[in-house]
C-alpha cells in the first residue's frame, strides 16, 4: 500500500522533472506521444483497445513504476 507521502510525490514529481504523466485505463481516444514532450511517466495500467491507436514517436521514452 502506498503511503500519502508518495502519492504526493508522484502527483508532483512529473512536472517538476518536465514529465507528462500518462492516463490511467482505458484510452477513450487515439494518443500520441511525442512532440513537445519526450518523457512520459506511465504510473497505472494503460489500456489500448480495439479500435483505439497509441503511437510513440522515436526518441519518447516512457517511464513505468513498479506496483
């Protein structure tokens, strides 16, 4: 179980660092990573169904944390 202190921690610390923290659950559009913003963090399942498209540029790098 997670402390209060980390859940802080993880909420502010994407921003701080100029990471984009990433949705959890299913995409309810297609996404694409990449552009302005090269670092993702992925802190949940990520879901990509059928009929949905993720796309990851070259050069993204996504960040996942442990359960």
């Amino acid at each position: 179980m997670r402390s209060a202190l980390f859940t802080v921690a993880l909420a502010l610390a994407p921003g701080i660092l100029g990471m984009q923290l990433l949705p959890c659950g299913a995409l309810s559009e297609d996404m694409r990573l990449g552009g302005d913003a090269k670092q993702y963090v992925l802190a949940c399942q990520l879901f990509v169904g059928a009929g949905r498209r993720l796309e990851i540029a070259a050069g993204t790098t996504v960040f996942a944390l442990a359960s």
